[in-house]
C-alpha cells in the first residue's frame, strides 16, 4: 500500500509542478488517472493506475476507459524496465480486486496487447543522417505503369536486406504486409485494423525480429501484420515514432532526438487525440477546421461533408474526377475535385492545394474533418515533430517543391 500510495503522490507532485488542471483535493484517484492521461502525462498516468485501481469508488466503466487509455498510453512510452515493472504492479493489482468480467476482459483483451507495447529499449541517443527520398517511383498495378508518388520513406535492415520504411504520422501503428519477413514475425496476438477508409481487416499483432536501423540493432519491431496490403513499403507510424522526443526531416534526412532542427521558422500546436491521431487546428479560406498530420498520404485531403456552404459554392464549376487513394488494407476509387485554400495557424498563412472527396466516410474516422500530407509539408526545408512539448516546427518555405519530372 505504501509503494501505491507513493506512485499516486508522485504522479500529483510532477503533475502540479507542470500546470495541471488536477486538485489532490477533490479529485478521485482515477480522476487523477484521466487527467494525467488527457494531459499526455503517460508515465505518470501508469503510475497514478497502481492505485486508482485499488479504490473502492472504481465504477465497471472506469475499468473499460482506463483499459482504452492504458493500452494507448503504453504503445507511445519508452519500454523501460520501470514502464515494465508498472505495469506489473498494474496487473495484480487488477487480478487480486477487480470483479472476475473485469479481470477476465483485462486477462483476454489488455495483458498481452500491453505487454507487447511495452517490448522496447528506452530511446534516449542522438541519432542523424538517414537519408529520406521525395519522389519515388511505384508500380501502377491497373496501368502496368510506373508513376510518380510522394513518400517519405527511411531505410531498415532485416536479415541484411536494405528495405524501404515509409514515416506515417497517420497511423497510429507500425504495419507490415504479412507476407514479408515471414522468418522474422513473431506473433502474439489477433487484432482488427482499420484505416482512412473506414475499412476493417483482420490483423495479427506481434514484433519483427532482428531489425536494424537508427542506431538500434537487433532491434524487436512492435508491428501489425495485414494479409494483403495496398501499401508498396511497410509503414513506421506514432507507436513507434513517439518513443523517442522529436524528429527532424530537413535536407541531412531524418534525425531523432536531436537538440535543434534547421531553420525552424514557427511552432504549431498539436493536439494527440485518444486514437492517437496528431491533429492541427486550422483555418480553411477563414473556416475552422481540424486535420490530421499525416505524412503518410501524399496529398492533402478534406471531406466534402465539413465544409461551409460558401466552400461548396465556389466547387460548383470545378471538375469532378475519380481518383484512386491507398489506405493501410485497403483501395478505394473516390469522386474528388481539386481546389486551392488558403490554409492559416498562429497568424501564419499558407497556399495550398486540396482534393476534396465526395464519400462520406473519408477522412471523417477520429475527430478531425480531413488530412494533411506532403504536398503541404514538401513545402518546407525542414519540418520536426516535437513529441515532449507537443508541437510542430515548421522551417524557410523552399524556392521550388520536388519535381516529378
């Protein structure tokens, strides 16, 4: 009880040491929990579990909300060895006084999915220099074409074998097709996966063995196995990105943790939904909007059904084309048209080019009305994703964009 009492004590004290909206004095202890947990607080949010579990004011649907917010939280901190012996205390904490549903949906449904998150090193080196590539050229499978695409994709060795990673702030998981590295999959766990499309698939959740890349080698790789995948390269998304503090794409390639990136000229908020989604507040040509950072999708897209009548008067001439857009499982010809919006935050105004999609399921997933892509951010000689302060850094706007020529 001591040990408790002094991780939930802990938890208050570094969280009142840093604005937090939480009162130790008419506060319940999982109302600590979601607080801290809303604040992005991870590592005291598991800290604050240990005891908010073992309160008898606990309600069966605190149980299940702090399950979602556990399971989240644990796929973006570090794996460390405290993180892991938490966790542990968590656990018994959950098997020795829950009620036995309770303790049965957490044995079933959260044990393994968590412990799974938690397979890591801490990730605290300077890591630099590996190179990215702009415009790549992809396979057409209804053409038989080659065509250019935007990616923005590193490199990773597994079993000496340089593959392309593509960096996808859109997704919320590191997925791979099923079919690669058979001989490196480990597989703990069935999942369902979904994706901008609204479609679902069956998945499998487990870790790619003997990885190496940024400096880490022999590395474990949380990963997503799809039976069929759209995608031309495996994907590196948020649960593995926001391990470590920030990253850095300027013209050296990627670099993580590092103390500075190039000619960062502003700071944008973030907001880190649940869901773990990024998602920026903008003005759309003076409309409020939300959008997902998403360096995943090479466009900027935004769902028809958010926009304001004035925006849907000035498409009535634009044309309407079907386009072929790629989720993580799935593809999907979409009715679109292509305008120009003035895109503002923080004073700052931005031109930019956006499809606007017809379906209504589109874009329309988590809590935002669209995405935000390259073709916004290959605008910029540099950008960096600042994980501690929740922030994103913007540098000097290039002289000219990548060409596809």
């Amino acid at each position: 009880m001591k040990n408790k009492l002094f991780l939930l004590l802990s938890a208050i004290l570094v969280a009142c040491s840093t604005n937090s909206t939480i009162n130790k004095k008419t506060n319940t202890p999982c109302e600590i929990s979601k607080i801290l947990y809303q604040e992005n607080k991870q590592h005291e949010f598991l800290n604050s579990l240990v005891y908010c579990f073992d309160h008898k004011g606990i309600t069966n649907q605190d149980y299940y909300d702090l399950f979602f917010m556990l399971l989240s939280a644990t796929s973006v901190v570090e794996g460390t060895p405290q993180a892991i012996q938490t966790f542990k205390k968590i656990k018994k904490t959950v098997t020795t006084t829950a009620p036995l549903q309770i303790k049965k949906t957490f044995l079933k449904q959260v044990v393994k999915k968590v412990d799974a998150n938690l397979i890591g090193v801490p990730f605290s080196q300077n890591i630099t220099g590996h190179s990215l590539a702009g415009w790549v050229r992809v396979l057409d499978e209804k053409t038989g074409k080659y065509e250019f695409t935007q990616a923005l994709l590193a490199r990773i060795e597994i079993d000496n074998q340089l593959h392309g990673i593509n960096i996808d702030t859109g997704s919320n998981a590191n997925i791979f097709p099923s079919s690669l590295f058979l001989d490196n999959q480990v597989i703990i766990t069935n999942s369902i996966v979904s994706d901008v499309h609204k479609k679902s698939t069956y998945a499998q959740k487990g870790f790619v063995k003997n990885v190496n890349f940024f400096g880490l080698t022999d590395y474990n790789l949380l990963a997503t196995f799809i039976n069929s995948s759209p995608k031309e390269y495996p994907i590196l998304g948020l649960n593995f990105l926001m391990k470590f503090s920030n990253f850095c794409i300027d013209t050296h390639g990627l670099s993580l943790n590092v103390e500075k990136c190039s000619s960062i000229k502003t700071w944008q908020p973030m907001q880190l939904s649940p869901k773990l989604a990024l998602i920026l507040e903008v003005q759309l040509n003076g409309e409020p909007s939300k959008l997902l950072i998403d360096t995943g999708s090479s466009s900027n897209l935004i769902n028809r059904r958010h926009l304001s009548y004035n925006q849907l008067k000035a498409l009535n001439d634009v044309e309407v084309s079907l386009q072929t857009i790629k989720g993580a499982n799935s593809i999907s010809d979409l009715s679109i048209q292509s305008t120009h919006y003035q895109l503002s935050f923080s004073n700052d105004i931005y031109h930019t080019e956006f499809e606007i999609v017809h379906d209504s399921e589109i874009a329309m997933r988590g809590n935002y009305h669209g995405l935000l892509g390259l073709e916004f951010f290959d605008s910029f000689e540099s950008i960096m994703f600042d994980f501690k302060n929740m922030r994103l850094g913007l540098g000097k706007r290039k002289t000219k964009s990548f060409s596809k020529n």
